[in-house]
C-alpha cells in the first residue's frame, strides 16, 4: 500500500503544475531552470532544448523518472524506467506555461531519446513536434534495438497535454533493428533524416 501511495503521490507532482504560469529567475540559466521543475524521483536525460516553434520561444526537457508496476502485474516489483517529456512555452518575458508532452514507459528496455525535431506532418502550415525513442533490447533471442517515433501536433490552447497524431506515427514506427532468433531485421526509420524523407514521401512539405 505504501508504494502505491508513493507512485500516486509521485504521478500528481509531476502534473499538478500543467498549464500554470512558471516564472523563470532573471539570468537562470536553461538547465537550472527545467531542473527546478523536475517531477519527483526524477532526472534530467538528453540536452535540453531552447528553441523556436512555429515562431513561439520554447523549452523542451526530458526527466528520467523510475517506476514500479502493479503487483499483480509485477510480483517481484522490480523498477522501470520512463522518460516524461515537457514542454515550456514562453508567454512574455520569463514566464511559462507547462504543458506534458508524453509519458513514455519502458519496452523491454528503457527509453531513449535518439532526436527530436520539427516537421510538417499534417495539411496546415505549421510544424509538429517529432520524438524518435529507442529501447536496447537484450533477451534470450533478441538483440538489438527497438525504435517508435512520436508526432505531437502544434496546437496547444486549452489542452495540457500535447495531441499525439497517432496514426501518422504509426506510419512512421521504426521497428526492431538487430537479431530474432538469428535472423537480421532492419528497422524502416532509425534515423530522423529517414523520418522526414518519409514525411516528404506522403506529400508533406516540410
């Protein structure tokens, strides 16, 4: 019981913030910031990015967090690993607002992100967001690396969460790349220039 208090406990402070305005200290560095606001049991992973979407300033940051499943699911409790993605949009001068991006659990391994990018994957004008996460698969026969890309859309307002596009996502799954049962499989896209070659295949101009 006193576990699943702490994961409930954990999961609310990781979203309470969503959607709150969060002001950011004068000459606070990037990281400094984004570290302030890290959700519990959790750690920065991959660079911390500071750019431009669709014209608007935004941060996006990764935290690292672990986890525990059910018991019922997990009798022996061992810890996972999940990566919550964030998205910290600039509304004036250093002040935010927080929106969660994704949640993305483990696969048989834990998450990595390998890049992120923008790219034009449905009918308007403006970019979506674009996630390409890796999971190291080591299993008795299994070796090599599982890959799924992530197309968030641009609209914020009034969601918390991004809208993830999930069927242009699925066209875009990489897949296993390595060895199954000693056979060799190559994954479709591992990389984000396949990815956006892809996008440019289906008619997206950007």
């Amino acid at each position: 019981m006193r576990t699943i208090l702490i994961i409930l406990f954990s999961l609310l402070l990781s979203s309470i913030s969503y959607g709150q305005v969060i002001n950011r200290y004068d000459n606070e560095a990037t990281e400094q910031f984004v570290k302030r606001l890290q959700p519990i049991h959790s750690e920065l992973t991959s660079k911390v990015i500071e750019t431009n979407w669709n014209s608007i300033p935004v941060i996006i940051a990764f935290y690292m967090q672990t986890y525990k499943l059910p018991k019922e699911n997990d009798p022996d409790q061992d810890d996972y690993t999940r990566i919550i993605a964030r998205l910290y949009v600039q509304q004036k001068p250093n002040e935010y607002k927080n929106f969660l991006i994704d949640t993305i659990n483990s696969e048989g391994g834990d998450p990595r992100v390998e890049s992120v990018f923008f790219a034009n994957a449905d009918k308007d004008k403006a970019t979506e967001l674009v996630l390409l996460i890796s999971w190291v698969q080591r299993h008795s026969d299994i070796d090599g690396t599982l890959y799924g890309t992530f197309v968030y859309d641009d609209v914020l307002m009034p969601h918390l969460k991004l809208n993830f596009m999930k069927a242009i996502s699925k066209k875009l799954d990489g897949g296993f790349d390595g060895f199954t049962e000693g056979t060799k499989v190559t994954a479709k896209f591992k990389t984000a220039y396949s990815i956006k070659a892809e996008l440019k295949r289906l008619g997206f101009d950007k």
